[in-house]
C-alpha cells in the first residue's frame, strides 16, 4: 500500500501529496520480500532436517550390521516364529510367507527362506538374515548339525545349502556359524575358489595310452590310484589332457559326529570333442581351526556313481 501525506498550506487548507515512489520505498520493499524468502527456506531446510532423522531412525531400527557385514532384519523373523514345521514340497513352500526350511528344535535353531533369496536364522531368541542362496528346482533344503568343530570347547553351527544343480552339475556351500561369544552370528563360508586352490595343489593327474589302453593316474597324499578309460578311449575314439584337473562342478559335504567331510568331482577335458570327462570322487577331511577351513586326508574313488548321490 503506497503512502499519502496530508500537510497544510500557509494559506490554511489542507492538500493531499502524491504517493511517495522513491528509492527509500523501492528499498523498504526489497528488504520485506527478501525477509519473506529468508523465512520460507529455512522453513524448507527445517522440514528437510527432520525427514532427514525420521529416515535414519527408521533404518536404523530395521537395519543393525554385524561382524559379518549382513543385515539382521527383526521385523520380519516375528512372522517366522509362528511357523515350526519345515516344509516338505513345493506347494508347502510357496504356501508360506517366510517358509521354515530348517530346524534344530532340541537346540531351539530355526532357518527361515526368504523369496527368492536371503534367509533368517533363529538361535534362542536371536535373529540375524545372511543373503544366501538356498534352494534349487530339485527342492534339497540346507541342513544343519551343531558341534564343536574347531575344539575350542564351544559348538559352532555348520550350514550346508544345496545351491546349484544341473546336468554333470551338482554344488554345495558350507557354512560355519559361530554361536558364542562375541563373533555370534559370523560367518565362515568355504569359497570355492579357497577349496579349488587347495585340490589343485594336492591332486595329480596324468593320462597316457602307454600299455596300449587310456589309463589315468591319480595322486594325492603319496598315494597314486590307477583308473582305466577304455571305455572314453574305444566307444569316442578320444584322447585326454594329461595334466589337467577340473574341480568344481560335484561338491558335496557333510557332518559325521564333529567331523566335516567333503567329496569333490574330479575331471579332466577331452581333446577331441572339447567336454570334460569324469575321472572319479576326491574325498577329504575339512579342518575348521576357528578362521580358516583346510582340506586334509584326501582320498581317491573311481566309481563316478557316488558323485550323483
């Protein structure tokens, strides 16, 4: 609103002046409009701040690290403890929001699948999640065993996930779960790049057709084991790489008593039609010394047929 002023004149009337437009008023107007600015953005910065710490009190109540780097995802588990069967087909897994696809009842442990991936273990009252692969078109559900398997004097809990299957392709992945002291809930996968390493330098192969048949000779711990392949040899008319060592492709372990076992397919490629070729099971002990796990004792089994059960 423009100022008026009214003032009198000496002859004694009163006049009205023309409102006043210079640059104290162009000024005065600046200075409200830019007071005016001022308020709204620190009202803006204001709002910003508190969304801001509304987002970050919610992850952090939804989202707490471990040692192991994975998230322990709470609100989901309260589902999870309604259930205490473990499914036992498809259509019982599918059925369920967060199927239970694991037990230790006695020892109060429970794993829960997440869809598609992720799961969520349960150990007395304590959830943690680990984005793990768990299950396969063949529907074979993880298994678990406790047991001191490092002899410290406390039990860890082993984790074996069917993860991969396919034609002459069949892959386990263990785990090993510390469930005491304050490394509870890390993790001690067996990589497979760690397990191929240790197999490619303690396993030998050679194949020669020297006595008039395809012969391998497999070594491992000072002990050699002969396999005929007459049968590549006559039915393909093929010959083999005489030094290469496939691993990989059948990996398979298990738990006897505290004791953790592995078996491991071991192949070789054909020259002529470029595949790999099945030669027999490496079998081995798994030494777990608390950080690392070891293969050690390994032993040598032509029949191919145990790789498939």
């Amino acid at each position: 609103m423009k100022a008026v002023v009214t003032r009198r004149k000496p002859s004694g009337r009163y006049v009205t002046s023309k409102p006043y437009r210079g640059e104290k008023g162009d000024k005065m107007k600046r200075e409200m409009i830019d007071s005016k600015i001022r308020v709204i953005l620190i009202m803006i910065f204001l709002i910003w701040i508190c969304l801001f710490l509304t987002s970050c009190s919610t992850k952090d109540n939804n989202l707490s690290l471990t040692q192991g780097g994975e998230s322990n995802q709470q609100n989901e588990v309260s589902i999870a403890k309604k259930e205490k069967k473990v499914v036992g087909s498809w259509d019982e897994f599918n059925a369920s929001d967060l199927p239970l696809i694991s037990s230790i009842p006695e020892r109060n442990i429970y794993l829960y699948g997440k869809k598609p991936t992720g799961v969520v273990l349960c150990i007395e009252g304590r959830e943690h999640y680990y984005d793990w692969e768990y299950l396969t078109t063949r529907f074979i559900l993880p298994r678990m065993q406790v047991s001191d398997f490092d002899s410290d004097g406390k039990d860890e809990l082993a984790v074996i996930l069917y993860v991969g299957s396919g034609t002459q392709y069949s892959v386990e992945e263990l785990h090993i779960i510390e469930i005491s002291g304050n490394d509870y809930f890390s993790d001690r996968r067996y990589q497979s790049n760690n397990y191929i390493s240790q197999l490619n330098e303690l396993v030998k192969l050679e194949c020669n057709d020297k006595t008039g048949e395809l012969m391998a000779y497999v070594s491992t711990n000072n002990k050699q084991y002969t396999v005929s392949l007459k049968n590549l040899q006559s039915t393909l008319n093929d010959t083999i790489n005489s030094n290469q060592c496939i691993f990989g492709n059948f990996v398979h372990f298990s738990v006897e008593g505290q004791k953790l076992t592995a078996r491991f397919g071991l192949e070789t490629r054909s020259m002529k039609y470029q595949r790999q070729v099945v030669i027999g099971a490496i079998y081995a002990d798994v030494d777990y010394d608390g950080e690392d796990l070891i293969l050690n004792n390994l032993r040598f089994n032509p029949d191919v047929e145990l790789l498939n059960q």
